[in-house]
C-alpha cells in the first residue's frame, strides 16, 4: 500500500513540470527563424496568401491564445493536426514512436551487457591490468560523440562486413532486429562508460563491507561472493545511474536516428523543424518529455522496493 501511496504522489507532483515543459516548449518554438506559412506555401508565395494561411493555420492570434487552444488540445489527448504531413500528430507518433522505443529497449540491453561484466572483472581485479584498462577505456569513450560513433559502426560491421543494414528499420521483425543492433550500440557505448564507473565503485565497496568478508571466510568461492553476493547489492545504486541516464539519452535518439535513417520520432522530429511544423514538433517533445519524465518515475520506484532505506514518505 505504501509503495502505491508514493507512486501516486510522485504521478501528482509530476502535473505541473509536464504543465511547465508545455509552456516551455510552445514559446521556445516559436523563436525558431521562419514562418509556417511561407515555408509551406514556397520563396514564390504572395504576401497575401501568406496571410490568408497565416490565418487559416490560427498564427494570427495572440501568442497566450495560441497557447491556450494548445494546452486544452493537449489535456483532452489531441496533439494537433500537422502542417507538413496533414495528418493528426497523435497519428504521426503512433507510427514512428514503436521504433524509438525499439532503439532505447535494445540500447539498454547492450549497456547491461556491455558494463556489468566489464564492472564486475574490473572490481574482481581491482588495481591490477584489467582493472586498469577498463578504466581507461570508459574515459576515452565518453569523450567520443554518438553519430561518429554510428558512422564508425556503419563503416565496420554494415559496409565491410556486411553483418548489419546501413539503414533503414526494415518491414519484418527479423529486419527490425537486425536494423536495431547498430543504432542500439552506438547509443550502448555511449552510455556504459558511466555504468561501468558507478558499478564498479559500488562493487568495490561493497566487496569491502564485513558481511563479504565473512562470506570469504566461509569457504564461499570468488565467483558466488562477487556475482551472488557484491553484484546484487551493488547493482542497486546503480539502477539510478542507468535510469537517469537513460533518461537523458531520450531525447538524443535523435542524432542516432537520423545517423542509421530509422522512421522514429526523432528522425520525424527533425523533419518537422526544418519544415517549421510547429504542432508536430511540439506534440514529440511532449511525447519526449512523458517519456523522459515516467523513466525517472519508474527508476525512483525500482530502487524505493529494493533498497529499504529509501524513504517512502
């Protein structure tokens, strides 16, 4: 009961930072340079049939009208109608959205595979060749910027080997598996660098903590203390970093999807930006900032249930 009371308050206090976001982005996209009706309409167009579409798209009103027409669409589920693509924005995104969320489920699985073994050897081997070469590693991948990577990954696994598609998502699940590899590792190595780091700081802590060292005492082996033992209680905090992080990386798919040309919602995002489709850009940062905002919900409650000296009041 007392874990659905705190999930509740937490959805509550969630209201106005999504109504503060709302009202961020309906004003921030109004400074992008253009107008919607002369970039529809073509360099050609008349001043007067520009103001006629002006008109008819309702850019004419005040700003705060705008705005609120915008915010009672959004309170009853409606996103807008798309200036570009004329179509519904909720429609739009029930496209495109699948595959975003196909990347960021698969750039998850890599960053587990990736970091918790790394972590855990480098733990396991604290000071020694391992140990310092993972640690090394991780610094210089921070450093690296997510389309190079992509495009390194393209060159090596897509055009040399042949292994993997360049681009595109493909129209079978077997295509979208393999579609989804590449982009899902660039964005997994990217982001294991700093899971490997907090986990195997926490490892390394715990690994010291008294309770091990009678496990050891025990006759326990290596193994069964490091993974039964320190990785268990270990991969607690480290839930947290994983969360935010991916959190973060949310709204970055972007820059993945337009590098490997995969139909998500950010590629499309970037579309409606230069095609200056304000509804439709506003609608995906919404569904980005729902996003952004139920990831860091769901790793606060995951690591309420499994560390108990989280206060749930």
């Amino acid at each position: 009961m007392k874990y659905l009371i705190y999930v509740l308050k937490r959805l509550v206090s969630l209201v106005p930072v999504l109504l503060g976001i709302s009202l961020i982005v309906f004003f921030l996209i109004r400074l992008i340079p253009g107008d919607p009706a002369t970039t529809l309409l073509g360099s050609h167009a008349t001043p007067d049939t520009v103001r006629e579409l002006r008109s008819q798209l309702g850019l004419t009103k005040p700003l705060w009208n705008q705005y609120l027409t915008f915010l009672g669409h959004l309170l009853s589920g409606n996103l807008g109608h798309s200036y570009v693509y004329d179509s519904s924005v909720t429609a739009l995104i029930k496209t495109s959205l699948p595959t975003t969320l196909w990347l960021l489920v698969s750039a998850t699985i890599f960053t587990v595979l990736i970091a918790v073994p790394l972590a855990v050897l480098a733990a396991a081997r604290r000071n020694g060749v391992a140990d310092n070469i993972i640690r090394a590693v991780p610094v210089i991948g921070l450093g690296l910027p997510s389309f190079w990577l992509g495009i390194m990954l393209i060159l090596a696994f897509g055009l040399k080997l042949g292994w993997f598609p360049v681009a595109g998502y493909g129209d079978t699940f077997s295509q979208h598996l393999r579609g989804i590899v590449l982009p899902g590792i660039t964005i997994a190595l990217t982001l294991s660098p700093i899971l490997i780091r907090s986990l195997r700081a926490s490892m390394i802590d715990v690994l010291s903590s008294d309770y091990i060292v009678t496990a050891r005492s025990k006759g326990l082996s290596t193994s069964r203390v490091v993974l039964g033992h320190a990785l268990r209680n270990a991969a607690v905090s480290s839930i947290t970093v994983l969360g935010v992080n991916i959190a973060y990386l949310t709204g970055s798919t972007l820059v993945v999807e337009r590098v490997f040309s995969l139909p998500g919602i950010g590629q499309q995002m970037i579309n409606s930006i230069l095609g200056r489709d304000f509804p439709t850009v506003q609608g995906i940062t919404m569904v980005f900032a729902v996003m952004v905002v139920v990831v860091n919900l769901l790793t606060d409650v995951t690591h309420a249930a499994l560390d108990p000296r989280v206060s749930l009041a």
